[in-house]
C-alpha cells in the first residue's frame, strides 16, 4: 500500500487553474520530493490532501484511507506552509493541544524532537508570541511529528531553521523513511530535496512536469557554470561533453552543462582556468532541462 | 473534540467570567435601585393627583411597568444587560470560524482528525453552554438582589422562563454572527454584521413601540420575542417567542454549518 495516492487532481479559482490533473504516489518509506516555485500548486496539493480544501476533480487516498474521513489524518504529521499557531498559549499548552487530538497516539517522539531542534523547557513554557519565527516552525515541526505519524506531509518544512538544525531535521527524515514511514516535502529549493529526496515531481503552474528519481533529475538538469581564463577563452568549449550552450566574452565564458560533470571537468583541467563559479542550481535550471531556455523563462 | 473543547475554554473563561460578573451585579444592582428609590410609588403619588379617567389611561398604558417587578423587568432590557449579552454571543460567533480563518490557525486545528461537522459543533454546543451560564447570572444577579433587598420574590418559573428567553435572544444573535461568519474571512467584518443586526433589531423594536407609524416593524425584530416584564408579571405565553428564536437559532447555525462544511479553508 502506498503511503500517499494523488490521482487526477484538478482545481480552480475563478479563474485561476491551481491544478490540473496531477497524480503521483509515495510509497511506504520514501522521502519523496514535491518542487516548484511560489504558486505552482505544491500548498493547494497539501491542502486538498488534509481536507481543508476540496479538490474539483480527482482524488488523494492517505495511508489508503480518503480524505474525507477525520480517521486517516490520525497518523498524518502536517505542517502547513503558512504555519500560523496559537499565539496566546505557551510552547507546552500547543503540543499538549496537538496531543490530545490523538488519543490513541501518543507523543512519543515530542523528546527526541525537542533535542533535535533544541527546543528548551524555557522555550517551551514561553507563549508563542514570544518565540523567533525560527523557533515557531520548529515547534510547528514538533507537533507534526510527536506523535511519530506513518505519513508526514510538510510544506516547505525548513523555512526559519539555521543550516545546522536543517542537517539535523534532513537526518531525522532519513531515519523516519528507514522506518517505513512516508515523507512527502514541499519545497522550491532544489539543494535541499536532492539532499534528503529519493524520488521527486516537479510542479509548475498546476502540472506536473515529471516524476523521477533524483539521479535523473541530476543528469537532466543544465547548470550553469562560469570559467574565467588565464589566456583568452577557447572557442571550442561549446563541443565539450555536456555543455548544451557556451557564451564566451574574452577571457569569461559561461557554459550550459547537463548530466556528468567529471568529463567536463577533466577537459577544463588541460586549459589555465583562474576562477570556476558553479552556483546551487535553481528551479529555473530544471525547467531549462525540460523545456528549453523560451519556454523557461515563464516557469 | 476534547481539544478544541479545553481551547475553547481556556481562551473564553476570562471573558465569561466577567461577562457573567458584570450582567449578575448590574441585575443586582437594579434590585438595589428599585428598593432604595420608590421610584414607582413616586410616580403612583403623582398619579394620584390626576383626575380619574386621566389616571385610568395612563396606568393601562404603563401596564404594571411601575411595580418592583416591573422595574427589574426593565434591568433585562436594559442597552448594557443586552449589549453584554449580545457581545458575547457576536464574538464567540465572528471568531469561530471567521476569525480562526484570519488567524489562519484554522489549517492547524482542521488538520488534526477532527472532522467539520465536529469542529462546528464543539463550538456551537460551547456557546449554547457560555451563554446559558451567563443567562444564568444574570438571574442569579436578579434573585440574591431580591433576597438582599427584601423586594418580593418570582417565581422559580418566571425566573427559568426569564433566563431561557434571554437565552434564547442571544442565542439568536449567535446564530446570525455565526452564519456571518461561515462565508466571512475576517472576524470584524463578521461581528460589524452581527452587532449591526442586534442593534438594528433593538433600535426598530424602541421606535416602533413609541412611534405608532413604525409599530408595523416590531414584528420582524429579535427583541420583539424577548418580553421580560410580562414573564416577571406571569402572564407571558413564552410558545410563539421562542419558537421564533429557537427558529432563527436553527436557521442561522444550519446555514453556516452548510456553508462551512462546502468552502475552501484557510
């Protein structure tokens, strides 16, 4: 049984088509990525599968369970991505408050959670209103996961967390998947899916692009890649292997480069290269591998 | 359910309790009134002095107004009995669904297994309770105010018909708050309306009793079916009043459990 069933899912605003026939599964014990930029559908998704928002057409089943049953949220962890929490109660009366929702469930995880993050006591006994944004949505974090779900849906989790407690959070998904459990994660940074995703499907204005693995996502994404020479740039780095595209302006010379960077790189290696900028890929990277630098540009 | 329950009255006790408080001392306070001042015997002595066909006319218009029961009838009707009243069951309304939308913790609270229909319901069934708590005070306010001042007491169903027709009033504004409040996403613009529409029914139901040409509204108020003087002076049929509060109670919640069990959260 798959943890999570998305099938022909379709919705609108107005006029607005927020999803149109997206349909993917996350199988028990899979971190399973959900990219795309602001707007592309990924929170109506989540939304529609929580039951806050209802689909026109299609349908989510969680833990083989549907939506519409309160039942099968029972062992779904959710953080929404517009996390708003009580702002009058205390860190403890929130994750109390979580808890009794699941009476046959208890917060087991709440301790080791609360180490992870580096949620303190004192933090804990402090109204919400009082908390750091950071500090927020990792209690936000908590009261998903306490209560140690076989599902966590979690949009744009790492919003306001510091690098190390995103190393930590990515280490616990990791440990959560090896459990059996299912993670679906939301997010429009591509780095951080490829560092904790297995597989993922790639959103963009409703639609889903793709599914795949990680591994092909990397060869299909085009990377850019700015080389500075000793000497004037050669002109023959356009044919080298996995470059689709090279810009070259004296000594400078960006390069379009998809799949395997290693023979790239080696080829690099016989000309006097004085600066190699290779920055973090962006969505708009992942739409160039699938689209094509025109139709990119309106992702 | 137990959770939104234990929310509910952590956030509310405050504001119930001196909701509760206030309404209880006033109606107390108004069994002081009438005990200390006679005020009713002072207007009897200028009666007194008309002539009798002159005395008859007034004393049928003033319709037992100027006894004890009377006055205190008249604590109930009172704009600070009703608007406490009335502020209570308008902000339970307006945050209920409009304003935990605002607040966007709605997508916290419904992605818990909570269903709708329990959600709404916890809410309702808490402002059924929270209301008649406070009904319940401001009687409490009304018998100890007896007692203390040795004014002539009710009787125990005057009293129960007293509370549950207040009850039953600001049940009635709880309920259009409420359906405001289920197409609304913003919870001043839900209790604007809900107050708006109290004050509407209050305002219309004073005119039209003084102003003949209006008297034709009165029927279409809430507070046309709340009448606390002819229950204090026992001869109120209570069956038609509050079967049109219970009415609009029915309609005003019905209606906004099918809106907000149809629309899109947050």
């Amino acid at each position: 049984m798959n943890g999570l069933e998305v099938s022909d899912l379709t919705k609108r605003y107005g006029r607005v088509q927020a999803l149109r026939n997206v349909s993917f599964s996350v199988a028990a014990g899979e971190v399973f990525g959900y990219l795309g930029p602001n707007g592309a559908g990924k929170t109506t998704t989540l939304r529609i599968a929580v039951g806050l928002v209802r689909a026109d057409q299609g349908s989510v089943r969680l833990l083989g369970r549907a939506v519409g049953e309160a039942r099968a949220r029972e062992s779904v962890g959710y953080l929404p991505g517009d996390l708003r929490l009580y702002l009058d109660m205390t860190g403890a009366s929130l994750l109390n408050y979580g808890a009794r929702f699941r009476p046959g469930r208890p917060p087991v995880l709440r301790a080791q959670l609360l180490e992870t993050f580096g949620l303190s006591e004192t933090d804990l006994a402090r109204r919400v209103k009082t908390l750091s944004r950071g500090t927020q949505q990792k209690l936000g974090l908590v009261l998903a996961m306490q209560h140690d779900p076989d599902l966590l849906l979690l949009d744009e989790p790492t919003i306001g967390l510091d690098p190390l407690v995103q190393h930590a959070f990515r280490g616990l998904l990791r440990e959560l998947a090896g459990r059996g459990k299912t993670v679906l994660f939301s997010s429009h940074v591509l780095s951080e899916v490829e560092a904790v995703c297995g597989r993922v499907a790639i959103l963009k204005a409703g639609e889903v692009l793709a599914v795949e693995t990680i591994q092909t996502l990397r060869e299909r994404v085009v990377r850019h890649m700015q080389v500075r020479f000793a000497a004037a740039a050669p002109a023959t780095l356009a044919g080298l292997p996995g470059v689709t595209r090279a810009q070259v302006s004296g000594r400078e010379a960006t390069l379009w480069v998809q799949g395997d960077l290693n023979p790239l790189l080696r080829e690099l290696a016989g000309w006097p290269v004085e600066q190699l900028i290779f920055p973090e890929p962006q969505l708009e990277d992942i739409f160039l591998g699938y689209y094509g630098p025109q139709e990119s540009r309106h992702a | 359910m137990r959770s939104v329950l234990q929310r509910l009255i952590d956030r509310y006790a405050p504001l119930l309790a001196a909701a509760a408080l206030l309404l209880g001392l006033f109606q107390f306070l108004i069994c002081a009134a009438v005990a200390s001042v006679d005020v009713g015997g002072a207007i009897e002595l200028l009666i007194s002095t008309l002539p009798p066909f002159v005395q008859a006319a007034v004393t049928s218009q003033l319709m037992g107004g100027l006894t004890a029961s009377g006055l205190i009838a008249f604590g109930w009707s009172h704009p600070i009995a009703q608007a406490l009243g009335i502020a209570v069951a308008v902000v339970l309304a307006a945050n209920a669904v409009a304003g935990e939308v605002e607040a966007g913790t709605i997508e916290l609270v419904l992605s818990q297994p909570l269903s709708r229909l329990h959600y709404f319901g916890t809410h309702v069934l808490f402002a059924g309770a929270a209301l008649a708590v406070l009904s319940a005070a401001g009687v409490a306010g009304t018998v100890v105010g007896q007692r203390v001042f040795s004014l002539p007491p009710f009787a125990p169903v005057a009293l129960l018909k007293l509370g549950a027709n207040f009850l039953a009033l600001v049940g009635a504004c709880f309920g259009i708050t409420l359906l405001f409040s289920a197409f609304s996403r913003e919870r001043g613009r839900a209790a604007t309306f809900g107050f708006l529409v109290a004050l509407t029914s209050y305002l219309v139901q004073v005119i039209g009793s003084l102003w003949i040409k209006a008297a034709f509204l009165v029927p279409y108020t809430l507070h046309h079916y709340f009448s606390p003087r002819e229950i204090l002076a026992g001869y109120a049929n209570l069956a038609r009043p509050m079967a049109v509060l219970m009415g609009v109670i029915v309609v005003g919640v019905g209606l906004g459990w099918w809106r907000f069990r149809r629309r899109d959260l947050p």
